[in-house]
C-alpha cells in the first residue's frame, strides 16, 4: 500500500489532476492465482490509496503545480515535497526516493500538522522531519 500510495503522491507532486491505476484485475484475478486468499488484502490498499485520492480533491484540482518545499534530506534529493492550498486550509504531500533517509524542512503555521500516516514529526518553531526506511509517503494536514 505504501508503494502504490507513494507512486500516486509523487505524481500529484509534479502536477498530475488525475490518476488511472493500471490493471486492476492483477490486484484480483492474477493475485487469487498466485496466492490464494489475498485478492481482498491487495485491493483494499487500491481502495484506500483511492479514498486519499478523494480527500485531496479539492486540493489537486484547486491550484496548477503545488508549491515548492525546500526540503534538507540525507541523502540530498531524496525527500520531495509540495504544499497544496484551497480554501485558506493547506496540505503538505511529502515522499522519497526509495531510500533509507531523512528529512527537514520548516512551515509556520498557526497550529502544527498533523502526519496522517506517522512519518512526519514536528520538531517546534515550524520545523518537520519525515523519516523513512524505504519507499514511503506521507500528508500532513
């Protein structure tokens, strides 16, 4: 599910407004095949990475590319991140490479963010560290 929600974070990251999940019957059919039983598992990671999908809407369609977050990652490059807005509310997607890494980058805000998927911590005075062991993802709301 972390790779699938990753692949999709990424791609909103550099400005796509949609995205089209290829084969779907793989998920089902060809898992049930493979392992027997799973078919259920595998699809609720599309199913949920599809919900998220559906909670950013607004967000994704509301601006063109989302703004840049300067992000300080170990190793260099390899945390990228956006900041989203509509309405007066913002999020903040963030995702990497693949690699073990961290990385810092600082937003102020009245309130601190929230990470929906516990990769990002604040630090205080508008610092964040996302933090990852692999392909991993995160929104902060």
């Amino acid at each position: 599910e972390e790779e699938i929600r990753s692949q999709t974070i990424t791609d909103l990251l550099y400005g796509a407004k949609g995205i089209i999940f290829y084969s779907h019957f793989d998920v089902t059919t060809k898992i049930e095949e493979l392992m027997p039983g799973r078919s259920k598992t595998e699809w609720g990671k599309v199913v949920r990475v599809a919900a998220l999908l559906k909670e950013l809407e607004s967000f994704i369609m509301s601006c063109g590319l989302p703004e840049s977050l300067r992000i300080d990652s170990v190793p260099a490059g390899e945390v990228i991140g956006g900041v989203f807005r509509h309405n007066g509310e913002v999020r903040i997607l963030l995702v990497n490479t693949g690699l073990k890494c961290r990385g810092t980058f600082t937003f102020t805000s009245e309130k601190p963010f929230r990470s929906k998927y516990g990769r990002t911590r604040f630090l205080g005075e508008g610092r964040y560290e996302f933090t990852a062991d692999a392909v991993a993802s995160d929104v902060l709301y």
